[in-house]
C-alpha cells in the first residue's frame, strides 16, 4: 500500500470541479462485465522509462506516449462482427480523473485518446494516450458502461496511476533529444557537487534518490502543499507547465511559500540540527520534513538547496542539474560592483547589507522550452532556491527559470530574473578601507573579477565541467564589452562596472603566492609578493592578517596579523614570508568553517620629500585559503560480480598533531549496500587502512561513498566507482 505522506502535514482545502468533456464511445457486448483490468505495470513502466521509479505496485507513465490496459470480461461475447458494430454505437464512456499531484481533493475529469488495440471473447486490449501537455499527477480510470447493457448504468473502476513529464516525447516542453543527457538529467540517481575555491574545487558525493521507495509520492506531495490556497483551475494550469512546477518547487525550498522544506545556515552553529555536509543526500531531509509536520529541516546551505530541488525535479521528469560558481556576487542588483571595508589592520568588516560575496554558490539549471520566450531561449533556464533577504513574496521569484543564454546576452529586459543572475557572475570587487574616524576611502587592488569559473558534473563521469562560456563571453572580450554597455544603458540608474583605467595594472603592486589549499592541521605559509613600477623608490609598512569566512562571505574576528616595513626600490619586487602555524588558526575555526581570508594592506609611510594624498593611497591584496578535512579515499575493483562478496579498501590521512577520536565511518551505495552502513573508529593517528567487507546485490554501474565523521569538524566524503557489476 502506498503511504499517504499528506497524513503527516497539511491537508489540502481545494477541489476542483469542471463539466465532463465529450468522450469516445466504447461498448461491450450485451450482458459482458468486467472482472479486472490489467494495468501492465512492468510493461508500461518498462516503455515509459520509469522501471526505477519505487513506489510498490502504482503505475508510473508520462505523458505524450501511449500506455495500455487489458481488460478481462465475463460473460457471452457476441460474433465478431456485433462487437465491431457496437464500436460505434455512444454509450460506453472512459473518464480519466485528474485528482491532484498526491491525490488530495482537487479533482477533473478530461477525455483522452484511446484505442482498441486487440480482442477475443474475453480479453480487451486498449491503448490511452496522455496528452503531452496534462496536468502531472495522479489520476484515477473509470470505465462508464451505458444503460442496457448492464442495468442500472454502472461505473468499473479501472486503477490508478501517476503521470510525469516525458523528456522523452518530442511534443512535451521538456524533450531532450540526447539520450547520454536524458540518463544524466533525468535518470541518474547518484550525483557529485562542487564546493570550496575556483583553485580547489571540493568534490561532494550526492544521492539524489529521485526513485528511491517513496520518493515521488513526497515530490507530489511537495507539490500539492505548494498549492495551497490557490484557485482550483489556476492550480490545475500550473501542473501542465514545467515551467511553473520549477517556480514552485523553488518557492518551496527558498521560503517564499507557507511550509519551506529547508533553512540556511553558514554561521557553523548546527547544535539544534543537523549540518549541511552530514546530510548524504535528498531523500532524509524530505522525509524528515513531512515526518516533521512540514516544519523547516535545520540546515543546508546553496548546495544542499539545489540539491533537493534536482532531485524533486528529475522525479518529475524535468531534465535538472547543479550548478555552481566560485566567486558570487550577491544582492548587487543595479550594480556590477561589490563594495567590500577593511579595517585599518586589514580585516574585513562584516557588513549588515545585502550585497557580499560568497565564496562559492550553486543553483539549479532545467531543460524546457520557453514558448514565452521565444524558441531562441529554450534549453537550460537557470533557478536558484537559496532564500534571500528582501526577496518578494509570490511565485515568480527573482531567483528565475532564467534563460542561461539570456543571462549571457544580459537581457535584462525579459520578466525572468536574468538581472540577478547577470549581476552575481559579471561584478567585480571595490575594496575601502574604513579609518578609526569612521571616514572610508577607495584602496588601489588588483580587479578581482567574479563568476568565471561556473561548473557542473559532466555527462557520465564525476569530472567537473566547466560550463562559464554558457554563462559569459571570454573576459575582456568585445562581446562581453558590448554586453556590459547596452545592460548599462538599459538600467537607471546606470550600472557600475570597470574603466578601462580601473583595468590598468596599478604601478605599485601585491598580490598572495599561497597555495588556496592545504590539510586541516599543517602550517600556512604565508607568501607576499610586492612589485614597485611607480618610478621612485617607496617606503612601505605592510600589514598581514588571517581571519576565518563563513560559507556566505560573512567573516570573523580577525585572530593573526603581523607586520612588516621594507623600503622598495623603483623596479623591484620583494617577497614577505611568514607561516601561520596551524596552533593559532586551529583555535580560531568553528565547526564547519574552514576557509581563512588572508589579507594584505599597505602604506606609505609618509616623508618630507613626498607628502602627497595620492601616493599614501592604501593598497589592499586578499586570497582565500581552504583548509581540507582529515582525508578519506576509497577503492573498490573495476568489476564486480552481483550476489558475490567483495572488498573495499579505505585509506584515512590525518594531518592534525594529534590523533582523531570518537570518529566513525559510513559506508552507503544503492546496489552494493543496503541502506548505510556504519563503523565506530578508535584513534586515528597519521594515516590507516582498513578493509572493509560488502556483497553487490543489482547489477549495472554502482558507485560506493565513504563518509567520515570526526566531532567538531565538517565531514569528508570520498566515492569509488564500479564499472560494472556483472549478473553471475
């Protein structure tokens, strides 16, 4: 029996009700009944594509493509030629009831294409097409049999089924005509995330679990909470367009609408929930969710975000994947320029405005038609369902489906949330530097360009894949500077963005030689390259400082600073080194921080010779640096065999001065094992191997994560993939 999640949150209060449409005749012969119908199940689901799809005995089609039905009669059945002749005489009627995404109490009835497709005495064959633009959902058969040949007119019941989008179908919105892509975007359960820095970008083990048992019915669920309140027609005209279910899975997700799934989270603080990296993929935080009452689940962050909403999409049968930026500008709308202070120290100054920048962003993008677009803007429309402050209420966030080629043609001027978008991957960076005084003034830095490296899984392998040309022209280019200029004559007031002096390199320099990336517990080797082209010999104090980011660009307390003075001739560049020993940022760092923002100002120090304003302008220089996690590897053989015990070998590298404790790890991979499986770990000194035992149960391509969990750090996971697992 399924399970009805809607039990467990809100109940629906709208129906909908309509006149019946006009039907195609369909008669049995005199005194014949119907004993059962025959759903196909297995063949149906086998041509629709939705084999996978765990939800017990339901049947699970999409639209635009056929499906049938056998029905088993009773009784005398007539000669050929009366039954052929009864084809044509009204009566008989086949109503297909539409009853809501979950089957709640909204409720119409359409007439659909059929077909009598075989028949003997006993035994009829009927083929039902869906049209390929019907509300997904469920819906109930019913076959109407007329006066006379049953008396009084009766109803047969014929079953129950869900209906989905069809990438598959050419005349559905959301058809993909690459089958390599339809496995991915739409079939593959098992996806991998990008998270951390555009130099060292993390990888992420997701599972998406859109097939899982019970997945689709808390997808439909989702779905059916998001409608409500709304009027029954309006809600039957939203769940014809993939559109609209994209806008309302977001509006789910980001908060605009009653009952969000999720809330965001980057301060580290999870005490009161669970952490965004602890999470191993969608399924637990809707079920947690609905099991909740719909209470928001503490806590994800961008990527746990786009992560549910693909996995609720693909289900849906919307061609969705995650995306991710490093460098993203927020909440710079009406600007290409994010202002960023720095104290006197050179710490960033943590700001109560909207618009920072976030280390790294991911959203989703969804393959459709925009038939109100025009066709030029089909394809993949971007959607973000991260929850922003000041965000509007309704359905048409500012967080799209927006076109991704007209985010990269910057027009603005389409009602599709393409100016956010266009902002966050095309703003550059201003740096200030906030005087004791309260008085800020501009420093001189190098421009530090945001959103050009935006990445995706690639088709078919766990490779990141850069997709920014999608997104952007080649910087500096005369098609991005063509862009820049009609967005700024298309905004009022006119938009910021860099001047070709801006541009210029300035003649005194510096800039960070670090490594972005290095092991939780070794030093930071702090490298300063500083160049002097102003023509004359510069006396400088230089000012170093380490502070910890959060997740969304909003820093702590700056906790290390050292300082230097060096005088440095005209044409001469000089490197300050230094290290920052991981005993001073160790302390430093909150449970699931773990990047450290490395900043640099520099100051002439003024003499009689050369007293002007210009040449004491501060000078600033930052780079990120990302801390790994202790390190966990996994390996498994290339070939399995299914129902044959295997082995996999787990490598852990601690590079902290002491041993890790109270640590565990967590094995899980459909297929290979059931659900998850645990191992509680005694001290982990340096480095260790361990050999763990597991018995592949489905044949095909499998993957196996590894997930380890060390108390007070954020988690690591590492995955291994099986080629193939053979059938014995």
């Amino acid at each position: 029996m399924r399970k009805n999640f809607l039990t467990k949150g809100p109940q629906l209060g709208v129906s909908l009700a309509g006149p019946l449409q006009p039907h195609h005749p369909l008669l049995l012969p005199p005194a014949l009944q119907v004993n059962r119908c025959d759903l196909q199940v297995v063949e149906n689901h086998e041509a629709h594509q939705t084999s996978a799809v765990g939800t017990g005995d339901l049947l699970v089609v999409r639209r635009g493509k056929p499906l049938t039905l056998r029905l088993h009669l009773s009784g005398p059945g007539g000669s050929e030629a009366q039954r052929r002749s009864l084809l044509g005489t009204p009566g008989a009627t086949l109503l297909v009831a539409w009853t809501g995404a979950a089957g709640g109490t909204l409720k119409h009835t359409f007439a659909w294409e059929f077909a009598l497709e075989a028949h003997d005495d006993l035994e009829w064959t009927l083929s039902v097409t869906p049209p390929a633009d019907a509300p997904i959902g469920l819906y109930a058969l019913t076959l109407q049999l007329p006066s006379g040949t049953l008396a009084p007119p009766s109803q047969h019941p014929l079953g129950t089924f869900a209906l989905l989008f069809n990438p598959w179908s050419p005349g559905d919105s959301v058809f993909l005509g690459n089958e390599a892509q339809r496995q991915e975007y739409v079939l593959n359960e098992e996806g991998t995330l990008f998270w951390g820095l555009e130099e060292a970008p993390q990888r992420i083990p997701w599972d998406f679990g859109q097939f899982s048992e019970g997945f689709l019915d808390m997808s439909l669920a989702l779905l059916d909470i998001s409608l409500l309140g709304m009027p029954a027609l309006d809600a039957c005209d939203q769940l014809r367009s993939p559109l609209q279910v994209c806008r309302l899975v977001s509006a789910m997700l980001n908060g605009e609408k009653p009952y969000p799934v999720l809330e965001g989270c980057w301060s580290g603080k999870y005490r009161d929930g669970t952490p965004p990296s602890k999470w191993p993929g969608s399924g637990p935080i809707l079920r947690q969710w609905l099991s909740g009452r719909c209470r928001p689940v503490r806590y994800g962050q961008s990527w746990t975000f786009a992560a549910v909403v693909c996995s609720v999409l693909r289900s849906l049968g919307i061609p969705t994947r995650v995306v991710s930026a490093f460098a993203w500008a927020q909440g710079t709308e009406g600007s290409l320029r994010v202002d960023e202070s720095f104290d006197e120290s050179g710490a960033l100054i943590s700001s109560n405005l909207d618009t920072c920048v976030w280390p790294c962003h991911a959203w989703n993008e969804c393959w459709m038609a925009r038939e109100d677009l025009g066709q030029e803007y089909s394809g993949w429309q971007a959607l973000d369902a991260t929850p922003k402050k000041g965000q509007q209420n309704g359905l048409l966030c500012w967080g799209g489906p927006a076109p991704v080629r007209a985010i990269k043609e910057g027009r603005l001027d389409l009602p599709s949330g393409v100016g956010p978008f266009f902002a966050a991957i095309n703003s550059t960076c201003a740096a200030w530097v906030r005087k004791a005084s309260g008085v800020s003034e501009r420093a001189a830095s190098q421009v530090k360009f945001l959103g050009n490296c935006i990445s995706t899984k690639a088709v078919g392998s766990e490779r990141c894949e850069d997709i920014t040309q999608h997104y952007k022209f080649p910087e500096g280019s005369l098609q991005e500077r063509a862009v820049l200029l009609k967005v700024n004559q298309d905004t009022e007031p006119p938009t910021l963005f860099p001047s070709p002096e801006e541009m210029e390199e300035p003649p005194l320099a510096a800039w960070f030689e670090c490594g972005s990336s290095l092991a939780l517990g070794e030093d930071v080797r702090v490298s300063l390259r500083v160049v002097n082209w102003t023509g004359m010999e510069r006396p400088l104090q230089v000012v170093l400082g380490a502070q910890p980011l959060q997740g969304n660009g909003e820093p702590l307390a700056q906790f290390w600073k050292e300082e230097f003075v060096v005088t440095l001739p005209d044409g001469q560049d000089e490197v300050l080194s230094t290290t920052l020993p991981f005993a001073q940022y160790g302390p430093a760092l909150r449970k699931g921080n773990l990047l450290l923002k490395l900043t640099a100002l520099l100051r002439e120090t003024p003499s009689a010779s050369d007293a002007s304003q210009s040449s004491r302008t501060p000078l600033l220089a930052w780079q990120e640096v990302l801390l790994r996690p202790p390190e966990v590897t996994l390996e498994i053989p290339e070939s399995l065999v299914q129902f044959q015990p295997a082995e996999a070998t787990i490598h852990l590298h601690n590079h902290l001065p002491e041993p890790l404790t109270s640590c565990s790890i967590t094995l899980s991979g459909r297929g290979l094992i059931y659900k998850e499986r645990r191992y509680r770990m005694g001290p982990i000194p340096s480095s260790l191997r361990l050999r763990l035992p597991f018995t592949p149960t489905l044949a095909g391509d499998r993957r196996l994560t590894a997930r380890l969990d060390v108390p007070g750090l954020q988690h690591h996971h590492s995955c291994a993939r099986a080629t193939r697992v053979m059938v014995p």
